[in-house]
C-alpha cells in the first residue's frame, strides 16, 4: 500500500495537478503500476492558442498486450510530434511575459529521446515543482494498491472529468482577449503568464 499524495504521471500536467500538491502537504507518489488508461492526461496536455484549447499528444508504440503497465510504456518516435510539439508552445506562448525565462527549461524535453513515458513525464514534474519552488518529496509506488493513508487523485485528473480544482484563479492569458479566460490548462500556461508569481495562483 502506499502513503502520501498519490498522482497519475501526466504530460507537462494541467494547473488542478499542482494545485493538489501544494494544496495538500504530503509526499508526491507517482503511480507506475496501473494498467496503462488510453485517452487521458498521461499522453495528453492542453494549451491556450488563438483558437481556443489544442491537445497535444504524445504517441506511444502500441504492443500486441491489450494491457501493459505504466512503467513499461514506450514513447514513439516514428514522426516528429516533439517538433510540432515545441513549434505549438512556441506559437502560442512566445508573447508571453516569461516564456524567454523558461524556455530553454522546457526546450531540452523536445530535443532528447526518452525511451519510457513515465520517465519523461516524471522529469517534467520535478522540473516544475522546482520552479514553482514547490520543495517536496517525489517516489513512485512500490505496488498497485489502494492508498492506506493520502488521497487518491490518480482517477480524478482526467480529460472527461471536472477538475479537482474548484476555484480556479483567473490570470492573464496571452489570447483572453479572443477566448475568454480558459481554465486549467497546461501548468505552462500559468507559467509563462505568471513566472515567480505562477505558484500565488494555486
């Protein structure tokens, strides 16, 4: 059983991921033992374009298993989807008032390979918890089990699902003016609006 704040492993996650975190002052356990859930913010995240929300989404390479384990899925790299990837944050955030402070944070994730998704998505969340100066322990569960003692949210944090987060706080968004105030987006979002101020609005 495992103990602690227990999370999905999600791609550069949603702002109502980090706002559990701070939200709650526990350890963080990465869940790495779940059967692998398709369509969800494991291999999905949303950003704020002129055009309302994009997902961009990372493949995966697909086995004859109908079910493999979190910490045995593999990221494809048969089409450049990290260059597209980069060139949309880019397109949207490069206005912002602090995408040239963290962008080459952000950068390295689109330039090397990683073999496993878990690996990259848990870099990508010690990455930004250090940024938000959010200074908290970070495990991966040892088993699949229900928490003994924590909260569960590796359910709650899904596309199809309202968020956690039930009070979000509005900040400037680089196209508020075209789309109104989208809430939880990509943490890159708050990010590269906000900057040091980013974890205030958690």
């Amino acid at each position: 059983m495992s103990s602690g704040l227990l999370l999905p492993a999600c791609y550069l996650p949603n702002v109502s991921f980090f706002h559990a975190i701070k939200q709650n002052d526990q350890p963080i356990v990465i869940e790495q033992f779940e059967n692998y859930p398709k369509q969800t913010f494991r291999t999905r995240t949303q950003i704020g374009t002129a055009n309302g929300v994009l997902n961009l989404i990372v493949p995966i390479v697909h086995g004859r298993k109908e079910r493999v384990r979190m910490n045995d899925v593999k990221i494809n790299y048969d089409h450049p989807w990290q260059r597209l990837h980069w060139l949309s944050i880019q397109t949207a955030y490069r206005s912002s008032a602090y995408f040239e402070y963290y962008e080459d944070d952000f950068s390295a994730f689109y330039e090397k390979e990683y073999d496993l998704l878990l690996d990259y998505n848990t870099e990508q969340i010690k990455l930004i918890l250090k940024l938000l100066k959010i200074n908290r322990e970070i495990s991966y569960s040892t088993s699949y089990t229900d928490v003994e003692e924590g909260i569960d949210y590796r359910k709650a944090i899904h596309p199809r699902k309202p968020s956690p987060m039930v009070d979000p706080k509005p900040y400037y968004q680089v196209f508020e003016d075209k789309t109104g105030f989208i809430p939880n987006l990509s943490v890159i979002d708050l990010l590269f609006s906000q900057g040091p101020q980013a974890k205030n609005f958690l």
